[in-house]
C-alpha cells in the first residue's frame, strides 16, 4: 500500500448519523442509541466519539512517534515507517467506561488495521528495567495513558484504518494506539510520544489494570419495554477482555439457563452477538444474561423487563 492510495479525509467529511446524541459540542462528544448498534461491524457513522481534548489539527506528513525513556536506541517514526512492517487487521470492541445509560450505549465493534507495536519497540530496544509506558497524545492539552509494557508489547497496534477506510480525526488518526481487551479509555488518539518506565518511577495510575470486564447489552429492549407478540426475539451483544465469548446463557423469572444462538465469530477480541427467541406474556419478567468466555470465566447481567401493550 502506498501512502497515496489512501487519501487522509479532510475536516468535517465524516458525517455521523443524524440519530446520535450530541453530549457535548467542544470538544465533540457523541454517543449513538442502543437500536442502530445491532450490526455486526460498527459503522464509523455510527461510532461513539469520547473526547476529552480538543482535536488537534495534524497531517499525516507532519505526524511523528518517539519511543524513547529506558530504551537503547530512542526513535522517532513517521507515518510512512508504518508501511514497511507487516500489515495486522482483527475485530476488536471498543468499550467505554460509562457504557450503557438511558437507550445510549458508548460500544462498538470495528476492524483495526495498522502496525503492531511491538516492532518498534524492538526496534529501539527495550531496557530490561522497563517495565511500563506512557503514552502521550498531540494537541495544546495533551493526554496521557499508562500501560504495562507486557500488554502493549503484546497486543498494542498503530492503527491508521478502520473498517478499511482511513482512520478520521475525530478518531484518532492519523495513528491512534489500539488496546484490544482494555477499556477504550486507553486506547490513545493522535499518539505521539511512548516513553518507557521502570515500575519505580511508574505513578499509581499506570498499576490499574484496564481490563474489559466481560458483559453484554441489549439492542432492542428501548426503557426496558417490550410489546406481548407470540414470539420476541431478544438481540444482543457480549464481549470479554479479547478472550472471545464461548456460550450466552439466559433465563426467564429465575428460571433454568436456556443457550442464546451465537453470530458469526469475528475473533476473540470482537464482541459476539446472540439472539433468543422468547414468547412473553404481559407482566414483569426477571431477564438474566450469562456470558462465558473461552477462559471459562463468565458473569450475569439482569434486567427488568416490562411487557406491555401500550
Ligand atoms: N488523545 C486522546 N485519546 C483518547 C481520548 C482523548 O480525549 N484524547 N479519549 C479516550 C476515551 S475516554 C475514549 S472512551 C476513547 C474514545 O474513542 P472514540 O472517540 O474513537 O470512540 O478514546 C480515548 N482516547
Ligand atoms: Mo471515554
């Protein structure tokens, strides 16, 4: 790929779906409804924007990584060193922290393509004593993520696609750091420094673990109300820390587990999406989801459903 093929999209030519919620204008805050996420790719369109930094203006010719702190030969990388390692693309969730609330839900699935890290930091030759990173972004208020070295040395990407088109502004790009498995909060836009740390001089922040929790939504369950029909069927989607999800179980008004039909498999750092056919009757119905993963570790969401017919 050449770096000409893929033109960088200019200001303001991503449009994003007419149905999301603007929470905040500056800097842009977006968070699409629950009911346009059913798919099982995330449209960028459709795809939540958490910003907490004004989005800074940044070409690709003028974008540039330095990885330096405890290693041997500190680099600095420009967009074009991204081309000459292999390609890598997986699915992969993007999790907010505040998730789901009031028919809003900051989750999406996408595909990632860039370079793994991990050749760059080989590249500049990590120090022994290395035992973290920061992780700075671009702009006048600059971000900063703290990662253990062993989970950004062994899943960390530069990503500069997603859903092969080129990655916006508004997401990151021209080169955002990917974390699958970790909160998306972690997942670094505009990335411009990785300074690596021995864990003495690492603050507190960088010893939280990030891990997604493995939960699940609901995509067509709007304030908890459902219609009385024959049958219903109850869609959703469940995700784990990037250890793939195995089996959804569920169970009615405390009832027995009964298996939910599993969707495609689009790796095990995607979110998998389930469907259950269920014939409910006017009421207050006890919903309980279970999500296993393929650790064997699971956990149960419940919900309170209401059926009514008006
Ligand atoms: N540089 C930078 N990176 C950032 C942020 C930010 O404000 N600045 N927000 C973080 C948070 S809190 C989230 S939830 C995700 C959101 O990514 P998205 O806007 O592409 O959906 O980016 C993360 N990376
Ligand atoms: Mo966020």
């Amino acid at each position: 790929m050449s770096l000409d093929t893929i033109p960088l999209p200019k200001e303001g030519t991503l449009s994003k779906d007419y149905r999301m919620q603007v929470t905040c204008e500056e800097p842009p805050n977006l968070l699409p409804p629950l009911a346009i996420l059913d798919e099982a790719v995330t449209p960028v369109e459709r795809l939540f924007v958490c910003n907490h930094q004004p989005i800074p203006s940044l070409s690709r010719k003028h974008w540039e990584l330095t990885i330096d702190g405890l290693v041997r030969h500190p680099l600095t990388i420009g967009f074009s060193d991204l081309f000459r390692e292999p390609t890598s693309s997986f699915f992969a969730a993007l999790i907010g922290r505040s998730q789901i609330a009031e028919g809003y839900a900051s989750i999406a699935n996408v595909e990632w393509i860039g370079a793994p890290v991990a050749l760059f930091l080989e590249a500049a030759g990590m120090k022994p004593q290395a035992g973290f990173a920061a992780c700075w972004s671009y702009g006048p208020q600059p971000m900063v993520r703290y990662l253990p070295l062993s989970k950004l040395w062994q899943d960390g990407m530069l990503a500069y696609a997603i859903n092969g088109q080129p990655l916006p502004p508004l997401h990151g790009g021209p080169v955002r750091l990917i974390v699958p498995g970790w909160s998306s909060a972690y997942w670094l836009k505009w990335i411009a420094q990785i300074t690596l740390l021995s864990p003495e001089r690492a603050p507190a922040a960088a010893h939280v673990d990030g891990s997604l929790a493995i939960d699940c939504c609901l995509f067509n369950l709007p304030n908890g109300v459902l219609r009385p029909a024959r049958y219903t069927t109850l869609r959703g989607a469940a995700w784990s820390a990037a250890r793939g999800v195995a089996q959804v179980d569920i169970s009615i008004d405390e009832g027995p587990w009964q298996t939910a039909t599993l969707d495609q498999n689009l790796g095990p750092r995607a979110w998998r999406r389930f469907s259950f056919r269920w014939s409910a009757s006017s009421g207050t119905h006890l919903l309980a989801v279970r999500v296993s993963d393929n650790s064997g570790q699971s956990a149960v969401r419940r919900w309170q459903i209401d059926v009514r017919s008006s």
